[in-house]
C-alpha cells in the first residue's frame, strides 16, 4: 500500500525533488496515505569489517595450506568495531543524497539498513552511543555515537531487528527533520489485514 517512485532511474521526479538533478539522490520517495517520506537504502552483505574477513580468510588458507582441515575459533563477534566504519560510510552517504533534496520539501529521510540482522543494543552503541543499562532497562550515554558527530540530514535509521522479527528504528536526536513514531508506525509496521 506504500507508493513510491524510485528517484534515481526518474528523470522527471529527479529535476521535481533535487536541487542538482544530476547530482546524488536518495533511493526512494514513498508516499502512504499522504505522508511522504525519503529513503535511503544500504544493503550491508558482509557480516564483519573486510580487514578482519581477509585475515580469517589468509588464516584457513594458510592452514589447507599446510595440509590441515583450516578449521580456526576467532574471536567472538563484536558488532561495535566491526560495523561502526561501514555504517559510518552509509550515514555519511545517506546525509550527502539528503542534503540534494530541496527545501520545500521537508519530509523526514530514512536510511535504511538491509542485508543485516541486527539488535536494537548494537544499532543504539552504533549511532547513540548508548548502552543498555541492565539495573533499569533504560539506554545511557557512554561514549560518542556515530550521529554525534555526521547525519542530521538523516531522521532516523530503521533495520530489521532479528530477535523481535519485525523493523525497528532510531531517531536521530540531531536530525533537522523529525521522524515521529507515528511516522515508523505507517510505513514501518506490519499489519495482518
């Protein structure tokens, strides 16, 4: 029930909504019961950071290698390391396309992260810099967040959170377009009709 027109393959939407039609240009815009919003896709394929997949890759390799069945324990995975610096990129990609969109049309910008299971605790350490505070359930400021620093053209991030089985999202305390829970709620939340 969500409408949208894809902007980048869109000539005419493209010259409607840009500043420079030429220029970078979100995914999306989706209208739904007369509410718009701006998407931002980023599908994220690679579950850790390339530099740790080369070394566990040269690491079996080298054992096959030397004759041995390559099989290793890595270190647990940690998504805070490992996926700060893609997100950071995708943040700082999302807020460049935003910053096109012309200014008469103020709707809240949305990236989406695809591709990644991912739990609420790790997405609020990424771009918050929150952590879950076990005493009270409640999620405290700890150290600087990816949206402290890049990403006010970004409203909110949404992901598909693995354990609840449904998309989630964050709003960016920064933005320069809110992106209410209202807002999630009709584009985000599905509904069995």
């Amino acid at each position: 029930m969500i409408e949208f027109i894809h902007l980048d393959r869109d000539k005419k939407a493209r010259k409607k909504f840009l500043k420079t039609p030429a220029g970078k240009s979100p995914d999306f815009i989706c209208q739904k019961n007369n509410k718009n919003i701006f998407v931002e896709i980023k599908t994220h394929t690679l579950l850790t950071n390339e530099a740790r997949n080369k070394t566990m890759i040269q690491t079996i390799q080298a054992k096959k290698a030397a004759g041995l069945s390559g099989t290793t324990i890595f270190s647990p995975f940690d998504p805070t390391p490992e996926l700060k610096i893609p997100f950071e990129g995708y943040l700082r990609d999302a807020s460049k396309k935003f910053k096109n969109i012309k200014d008469e049309y103020s709707f809240p910008r949305v990236l989406l992260l695809d591709g990644i299971q991912i739990v609420k605790t790790d997405i609020c350490r990424i771009f918050l810099g929150k952590n879950l505070c076990v005493d009270n359930g409640e999620y405290i400021k700890e150290c600087r967040g990816l949206l402290d620093s890049t990403g006010s053209n970004v409203s909110a991030i949404v992901y598909w959170d693995e354990y609840s089985n449904m998309y989630c999202g964050i709003e960016n305390p920064k933005a320069k377009i809110i992106f209410s829970k209202e807002d999630f709620k009709e584009f985000f939340e599905m509904r069995n009709n």
